[in-house]
C-alpha cells in the first residue's frame, strides 16, 4: 500500500495526497454515525454499524500511512534546519 501511495501521490499530487485521508474519514464516518444515531435496537442493525466501523477505520488508517504520512514528511522538505526543529 505505502508504494502504491507514494506514486499516486507522484501522479495526482501533494494536495490530493494530503485531503485523501480526510475526505475517505468523512465519507464514512457519515453512515456510521447516522446508523447510530438511528438506533441499534436490532441485531442487525448492530451488526451493520460495527462493520462500517471497522471498514471506516481500516480505510483510514491505510490512507494516512500512505498518503498523508508521505505528504506531511515532504512539507517539511523545503525548510530549513532550524525551522523544521520548532
């Protein structure tokens, strides 16, 4: 995944790296907050809820290890050494 990251990052560019993981947190953070909040009165309702949790934090913790992790290290490329310490 880190590799595929780091060439679509060389493809699509820094900005889309770095507002990949947000957008993919938001995007599922909707409907399994909304099903929550719905309710969870029924087994399968639970049953769905813990799955697009799972799904929402597995797809977020692999888009920040390999998309954003990589953009963050190349924003701090350009500066120099005494900025990059403060």
């Amino acid at each position: 995944v880190i590799f595929v990251g780091v060439h679509a990052i060389r493809i699509l560019g820094w900005r889309i790296g770095a507002l990949t993981t947000p957008l993919v947190m938001a995007c599922l953070a909707f409907p399994f907050f909304s099903g929550v909040l719905v309710g969870l009165d029924t087994p399968r309702r639970l049953k769905i809820a813990v799955t697009l949790g799972m799904i929402q934090t597995l797809l977020a913790k692999t888009t920040k290890y390999a998309l954003f992790d990589p953009t963050t290290q190349m924003a701090y490329i350009p500066l120099d050494d005494e900025s990059k310490v403060k």
